[in-house]
C-alpha cells in the first residue's frame, strides 16, 4: 500500500457483520491489496450511500480513508452482482464455498492478483458453467497452487521417480502422489484411481476456468475427485470447510 490517506481498490466482498451503531465490517479480498477488514460507517441505514453495496459476492470498486485502528470505506461503486450466483439455494453455496476459501487461505494486505481474479472468474463461470462442480473443482486445485500447497501430481513425492500407471497413492500429509515403494511414517495414504488422477492433472494443465473442455464426469469420479481436494484443503486450512456442508444439503434441497 501507498501513504497516501486514501487509496481505491477493486475488490470482492467475501463477508460482512454488523458493527456498532448502523456500522458494518466488510472482508472485501482486493486486486491491489489483498484482503482487507473495512468498516462502512453507516452502511446499514437505508438512507446511506453505501447500503446494498457491500453484500457477499458481489465485485465493487471502493475508496478508502486510512484510519487509526482500521481503514474506512468513503465510496462504493457495484462492478458486478454475479446476479446468477445468487440466483439459487443452490449456486449462492457455490458462491459462498468460493468466498470462504479465499478468505481461509489469504492473509491482510498480502496481494495476490492472480488469486483475485481467479475466484472473480470463477464466480461468472459459476453463472453459465454446464458442470458447476467440475468448475468448483478447478477453483479447489488452483487456489492450492496460487497458495504454494499444489499437491503433486506426477512423480513420487518422496522419492521423484515418474508415477505408472494404476501405482500410485495420495498422502496429504507428505505433498501429494506417491509410488507403491515409497510411505512415510505417521502419514495417512489414501487410494487415488487414474481416471481420478488424470482428472486432476487436467484441471493443473487448464490455464484459465473458461477454458474448461465440457466433460460428462462420472458422478464417483466427481466424488472421488471432490474428496480429494477437500480433505487437501481442510488439511492446510486446519479446520472444515463450513460451506461445504451447507453446499451438500443445498444439492438435495
């Protein structure tokens, strides 16, 4: 950040709560600046400018004053509402899933330009997306690697030598796939089947979420698959994933 008294930022809303008075607290994770905690003095009156302007899941370009104990949002200005996203029990815990990763695996002021706009772009993909879950999927692998905890997909973690075929595991605890030779003490192996492999690997290789090739993935495959990534993530996160559940009760509702 700059020392100027002021400063703008395009920035997602992950979460708000109500502070004194009409007040509220936003965690908006911005372009420039990471994630921020902002308080909107009087946001929560109907008469304020900034009400509606602050909900999760909604891109909002903002101008900030520098304040003593926290920084205070002047002006707010709605880019996008992800009206889609929102549009549904269903895809508003799909979005709310998104918002919650992004929160759990980045820290104050750091930027991550890449990480902003990935989950921006998966928020719209999330609107047109034919298969939702494969693109919640490419979102879990790629948060991992923008997050420096990418598990690893082709050669044995331990000891290097290529994966094979159908001879592979997957631990968690010791970074990711591993030969049938190699198993670390005191580290949970877990089974990993090639096509759920494989699966993985593509989703590493795709560059962006909109370039996602329309598969019809098996529903034990997407399972597997989902499984995976979220015991990776709950494992670096050190706690559930809350969204998670309420995503799984959305999905039968």
């Amino acid at each position: 950040m700059t020392s100027t008294r002021t400063y703008r930022a395009l920035g997602l809303t992950l979460r708000r709560a109500p502070a004194r008075e009409a007040d509220l607290l936003s965690v908006i994770y911005t372009r420039e600046h990471g994630k921020l905690e902002l308080l909107a003095r009087g946001a929560q009156r109907l008469t304020s400018k900034l009400m509606g302007h602050l909900e999760p899941l909604t891109l909002v370009r903002v101008s900030v004053a520098r304040g003593r104990s926290m920084d205070q949002v002047t002006e707010a200005e709605v880019v996008d509402a992800f009206p889609a996203v929102k549009n549904g029990y269903e895809n508003s815990a799909r979005g709310l899933y998104v918002a919650e990763l992004v929160d759990g695996f980045s820290a104050l002021s750091v930027a991550n330009a890449e990480l902003f706009s990935l989950a921006v772009e998966t928020l719209e993909a999330l609107g047109t997306a034919r298969s939702a879950d494969l693109t919640l999927r490419y979102f879990d692998l790629q948060l991992l690697r923008l997050s420096g905890f990418m598990p690893e997909l082709y050669n044995c973690v331990e000891c290097g030598v290529d994966l094979e075929p159908d001879r592979h595991r997957f631990a968690v605890g010791a970074g990711g796939a591993l030969c049938p030779d190699c198993g670390p003490p005191d580290v949970m192996v877990r089974p990993l089947s090639l096509p759920a492999l494989k699966l993985l690997r593509l989703l590493h290789r795709t560059e962006t979420v909109g370039a996602l090739p329309e598969l019809a993935v098996p529903p034990p495959l997407e399972r597997e698959v989902r499984e995976t990534l979220n015991v990776t993530l709950q494992y670096w996160l050190d706690r559930r994933v809350r969204s998670q559940e309420f995503l799984e009760i959305a999905k039968f509702a």
